[in-house]
C-alpha cells in the first residue's frame, strides 16, 4: 500500500510542479490554490509512505517521478526539446526508479 500512496506522491509532485509554472509568481488565485493543494497532497501522500519504505528509496523515487512526469509534461505539453539524448536521461532515471523498488526489502534500515 505504501508504494502505491508514494506513486501518487509522484503524481502530486508532477501536479505542482505544473501548476506553478501557471500560477504567475503566486500571483493568480485559482491556478495558486491548486499548486498549495496539490505541494499539501503531494507531501501527505510522501509522509505516509516513510512510514514503511526507507527515507533514501521514498525520496528518491518520489522526485524521480516528479522529474520524469514534469519532463514528459514538457515534452508533450509545453512543446520542450524531445530529442534521444534526453529520452535517455529520461529512461535512466525511470530504470533508477525502478531498481530501488526491486531492491526495497519492505523494511526500514536499523
């Protein structure tokens, strides 16, 4: 269950990260109140997930999806460069994400 609510942490992040770039410097309201929303979801959903996953893997892989989500959003949305080098990148940091979740053993270091 922790890994699931850690993937929405991710989904959350990307929300938020997106959402800033819409809010102006903070500036306009709406687009504000979704940012703050999504930043509280986001770090909610990140704090329950601590208590079960170590703090380097639930890190790790919550900003990994956060950085992955956002540039693809970039990509598709924001017409940002999309050439091989940086589906690359983009791909050795999902291969780093999933390396830490094949190599969690469920339970926090002593």
């Amino acid at each position: 269950m922790a890994w699931i609510v850690l993937v929405i942490a991710g989904i959350f992040e990307i929300m938020w990260a997106v959402g800033l770039k819409h809010t102006e410097g903070f500036t306009r309201l709406w687009p504000s109140v979704f940012t703050l929303g999504a930043m509280w979801a986001s770090f909610a959903c990140l704090s329950y997930s601590l208590k079960t996953i170590p703090m380097g893997n639930a890190y790790a892989v919550w900003t990994g999806i956060g950085a992955v989500g956002v540039a693809i959003v970039g990509i598709v949305w924001f017409n940002e460069l999309a050439d091989i080098r940086r589906i690359a990148c983009i791909g050795l940091i999902v291969l780093g994400i999933v390396g830490l979740k094949l190599l969690d053993s469920g339970t926090p270091a002593a």
